[in-house]
C-alpha cells in the first residue's frame, strides 16, 4: 500500500486589490451608520427607535422604509431627516 499525501483544502484567494476595487462602486448604495454618531445630513432610516441605514434622498428612504414596514408590520419604522432632526413615522396605506 502506498501512502496516499494528505490534501489540503482549496482556497479562493483573491489578492487584496481585487477586494479593495469593490468598494465604492455603487455611489447610491446606503451607508451604515455608526453606533455612536448621530448623523448630520441625509435621511436615515429609524427601527424602532435605532437608527439604521443612512440615504442622500427622502425619497429613497421612505420607500426603504415602506418596503421593511409591509415585510414586518409590528415594527416602529420612521424617516430621521438629519439636518431639520425630524422624524416622520411611517405606516401601511390601510390604516
């Protein structure tokens, strides 16, 4: 019997430039907020009472924001305009 080599598991290197030229290439894709800062522009996007994702329009953010309230209903969702520091609720068009 001969012995057989141990084989060693296949990984998907990819080299650190590939990841790297990823990032950034959606300029409208959301941005994640901190947990300590309190935006300063923009619109963010409020789950009961924490603040999320943070959007360049109002538009974009409430309709995120109608999106995940028809998906779960029983959540607080609202719109945080960062620059007047308001909130607008927002609820299903049945109630």
């Amino acid at each position: 019997m001969s012995k057989a080599k141990p084989t060693t598991p296949q990984r998907n290197d990819m080299s650190p430039d590939a990841k790297k030229s990823d990032v950034g290439q959606d300029p409208k894709k959301p941005v994640n907020l901190r947990a300590n800062a309190m935006p300063t522009d923009g619109f963010v996007l409020s789950v009961d009472g924490k603040l999320k994702t943070q959007f360049e329009t109002e538009a974009d953010a409430t309709a995120a924001a109608e999106k995940l309230k028809q998906a779960y209903p029983v959540i607080q969702v609202s719109v945080y305009d960062a620059i007047k520091r308001v909130y607008t609720p927002v609820e299903l068009a049945g109630k």
